[in-house]
C-alpha cells in the first residue's frame, strides 16, 4: 500500500521540481523551444483553474482540492489498494492535486511551463504543467478502470 502513496510523492516531486527550475532561470512570458514550431517552455502563471477559468478565486481551488484530496485517499483505502490499475490512477490524481495546491497555497498562483501547438490545425494548446498533465492521465485511467469494472460486473450479471 505504501509504494501506491509513493508514486503520488513521486508526482508531486517532478511536478515542483520542474516548476522551481522554470521560475528559477526564466522570466514570466519567455519562450525556449525545443521542438518548433511544436514544442516549448514557456514561463507563464495562472490564478485560475484549467485553460484559465476562476481566475483569482483561490478560496473555491482550497475547498475543492481538500475535498479531492479526501475523496481519493477515502476510496484508495476503501478500493484502491486492492486493485492495482484503480490505485496508481488515484496516486497520480492525487500527487497531481496536490502538485497545483502546494502552487497556490505558497505562490498564489500556478506555475505553468508546457506549451504546445498543432500547426496542421492552426492550435495553440493551453500552456500546463506537470501536475496538469497527471490529473488529465489519471482521469482517462479512471475511466478506463470504471469501464473495466463495468464490464466485470455485466459478465457477474450474465454468469
């Protein structure tokens, strides 16, 4: 069970380290590319939640992050830790939650670093972070394991 808690520290690690690095050497709006015109770092921070909406409205981040946060601890030791797929899906959202909420309780506000564009389609993605990127993966693995667990239960049903 101790390894699952693990991975969520794990998360949370990259997550802040890769945030101190770009707050550390970059100044905020500045560009490094890597892989144009697809791929860079960009210095950017949000107040708000994903794609910028709430901005500035923290007090709503801290209620609904306590609450995510107990809701993913309550239901790892309740169902998580006896299945593996279902328990790394919910350390991943849960060191992605708190990644962002360390962000907000000491910066007031969220590092953001992760710019992306699709020129074939003329998009320019959302600039993320680390702990973006882990809840968007955890909440498609939640997914898969709830259709999972569903097909389970049809196959229990038709036994």
């Amino acid at each position: 069970m101790f390894k699952y808690y693990i991975l969520a520290l794990i998360v949370i690690v990259m997550d802040q380290l890769t945030k101190w690095v770009v707050v550390s050497n970059m100044e905020i709006g500045e560009r490094i590319s890597v892989w144009d015109p697809w791929f860079g770092i960009l210095s950017h921070r949000n107040r708000g939640a994903a794609w910028g909406m709430l901005q500035g409205q923290m007090w709503i981040f801290y209620l609904v992050t306590i609450v995510v946060v107990a809701a993913v601890i309550y239901y790892f030791q309740k169902e998580g830790k006896h299945k593996p797929f279902l328990g790394v899906s919910l350390m991943i959202l849960l060191g992605g939650a708190i990644g962002n909420f360390i962000d907000r309780i000491f910066r007031g506000e969220v590092v953001d670093f992760i710019d992306v564009y699709i020129p074939i389609i003329n998009y320019d993605f959302p600039i993320f972070n680390v702990a973006d990127a882990a809840l968007t993966i955890s909440v498609i693995m939640l997914i898969l394991a709830m259709l999972k667990e569903d097909q389970k239960e049809k196959k229990k049903v038709k036994s």
